[in-house]
C-alpha cells in the first residue's frame, strides 16, 4: 500500500505556476494548460493568434490549421521545474475537399517517486504523469473565416491510480492579409472526467474562453499580439491575496482589497511581440500581468511574468527556444523543431 500523503503530494503540483489559475476549483488535467510551443512559451501565454503555418499552434487553436501545415511534422521539448518535463509531437494533413487534419500527443512527466507502506518504510518507487491526445480539423468558411475544433482524450497515471477525461475544443479565426491583422475566439475543454485518481474529490475540466487579436506594423518588422484570458470569469483576484496597511492617522491596521475593476482587467491580458529580423530569425518576448501578480515574492517581484525567446529558419528546420520565467524558483525553457517530411521527399 502506497503512503497517501505520496499521492496528496502529486496532486498538489497542480498548483505549479498559471496552470491553476485557469477559473475557480481544482482543474481534472495540469496538462490541459500547459504551453507546450517554445513560440507561445516565448510570447509567455498560449492562445496568440498568428496564421502563418505554424503547426504548433494549430495543435492548440485548430482554426489556426491550413493548406501551409500539410505534411509538417514538430518536436516540442519542455524542461519545467524540479523534476517535471513535458513534449508534444504533432503532424499535419491536408486535403483541398476535406480541410487540415492534425494529430498531436501531449505528455507530461512529474518524475519517479518513492514507495513506501503505511510505517514509512521503503517498498520501491513509481511514476506519474499525464497524455494527452488530440485530433484537429480546420475548415475555411470563406475567404476570411476558418472554423476548428479539437477532440482530446485526457489519461493521468499516478501509481496504480488513473483518471481519463474527454473534451471539445471549439474555435473560429477572421485573418486578412490586407490589413495584417487577424483575430481569434476559443471554448477551451468542453468535456468532463470519465473516471479520476479518487472518487471522493471530482474535479472540473478547466473551461476557459479566449480572444485574440494580432497585428502586424506595414512599414515595421513588428508583430503586436494580445490574448484576452478567462472571458469566462470576470474576479481574478483571490482573497488572500488582499493586503493590510497601517492607517497614518489613526494607526489602526485596514485591509485593502485589491480585488478593483482596474486589477481583474488586467489580470485578464497577456502580450506578446515578435520582431521579423528578415526571413528567417524572430525575436519575440511576452509579458503575462496575472502570472506576475500570482508568482511574484512579497517586496521582490523578480522577472515573473515576463519570457522572452527567438525563431530560427536552417535548412529545412525551423527551431524556436522560448524562456519562461515563473518566479524566484525557477523557469522553463521550451525547445521546437518544427519540419516538413516533403521537403526531404521532394513531393507530397
């Protein structure tokens, strides 16, 4: 018999970083937020509207997919904080009378921990983690509106504990070209738990809906990118999080809210740019204000919430490294490589 506390211990990971942040209670899948693109881990949040054939973006907001993903294949490699790790590998199709079909699978590894029975006493070791797998599709509507959405299934593993979910994801994309702009709007994990590590603690998957606005300068090599997070719920601000100050005059000690209008609006937004240094470098950089607020040490706000990254054309490879900083304990650092199998083929 497993040490319960061993579990309790797995379970609270899912406190790591933003991923709890995604609305009240506790989220089914941590993996189910994860940034798994060294892109958007970069820009420092997922959901950035670029339509520029990027496949790893497609694999989280399918309207994203087109004729520029067909035989592309991507690698992602994300090296999180202790222990933990988790990757991506996707590939695309399309086809002119169907639309663009990706399949991805997501994994997550918390690492090996030890066994022990009820007294405390070494019996072995055992491992945890999480999969993710999802199929795609995208489908023009017009010359300026794409329709996707994603089917996922969700399966955990922790000892001889499992836990498997299914969900919907649901989205739309207007891009023009002529004005260099282009929006996104999403439903993020429609679906519910099938079975989960215990029957007393049911959680919800985490339901979030978000927008996305890109624009990029005429006459400057800039792409300005915003996301709006958690349409879905308006009071970010938890209550612990309120402050207490000592009244000048009367020296009494009040407690101030900092659950304002001005507050949960920006704990909504994240921004991104990215910097075309010709054809085949980008530097990019983000900044995520809720992630700052949440992570950051009392009187030592450090670099949470801001990440920063850059983009790289060789050959037929394009590579991308994104830097995400969390807090004082630590970052992660996202890897891609991103290829097309027919550029090696020569031919579809």
């Amino acid at each position: 018999m497993r040490l319960k506390t061993s579990i309790l211990l797995l379970i609270s990971l899912y406190g790591l970083s933003d991923v709890a942040a995604q609305g009240s209670g506790q989220n089914a899948f941590v993996s189910s937020n994860l940034i798994f693109s060294a892109r958007m881990g970069a820009l420092g949040a997922n959901g950035f509207a670029i339509k520029d054939g990027d496949l790893n973006l497609g694999t989280f907001n399918p309207a994203l997919l087109d004729e520029q993903n067909h035989n592309q294949f991507s690698f992602s490699y994300i090296n999180y904080l202790s222990n933990i790790n988790y990757g991506q590998v996707a590939y695309a199709r399309h086809h002119e009378k169907i639309g663009t079909i990706a399949a991805s699978v997501n994994y997550l590894s918390y690492g090996q921990f030890t066994e022990t029975n009820p007294f405390g006493d070494e019996t072995g070791s055992f491992n945890a983690g999480e999969y993710i797998v999802n199929l795609g599709y995208s489908r023009p509507i017009d010359s300026l509106f794409t329709f996707g959405a994603n089917a996922k299934f969700f399966y955990g593993q922790m000892a001889e504990f499992v836990s498997t979910a299914l969900a919907v994801d649901l989205a739309g994309v207007y891009h023009n070209p002529r004005i260099n702009t282009t929006v996104s709007l999403m439903m993020l994990n429609i679906g519910a738990p099938l079975s989960y590590y215990t029957d007393n603690d049911r959680p919800n998957m985490p339901f979030e809906i978000q927008m996305a606005i890109t624009h990029k300068l005429k006459n400057a090599p800039f792409r300005l990118m915003m996301v709006v997070e958690n349409m879905q719920q308006w009071e970010l601000v938890e209550e612990d999080e309120n402050t207490e100050q000592r009244d000048p005059l009367t020296g009494e000690i009040i407690n101030v809210s900092q659950n304002t209008f001005g507050e949960n609006l920006m704990r909504h937004l994240a921004f991104g740019v990215e910097i075309l240094i010709g054809k085949n470098m980008f530097l990019r950089g983000g900044f995520n204000y809720r992630r700052r607020q949440e992570l950051k040490a009392p009187d030592i706000t450090g670099l949470a919430g801001i990440s920063f990254g850059f983009g790289l054309r060789v050959h037929k490879f394009h590579l991308s490294y994104g830097h995400n900083t969390y807090s004082l304990a630590g970052a992660s650092n996202h890897l891609t490589i991103t290829t097309r199998f027919s550029d090696f083929a020569g031919k579809n």
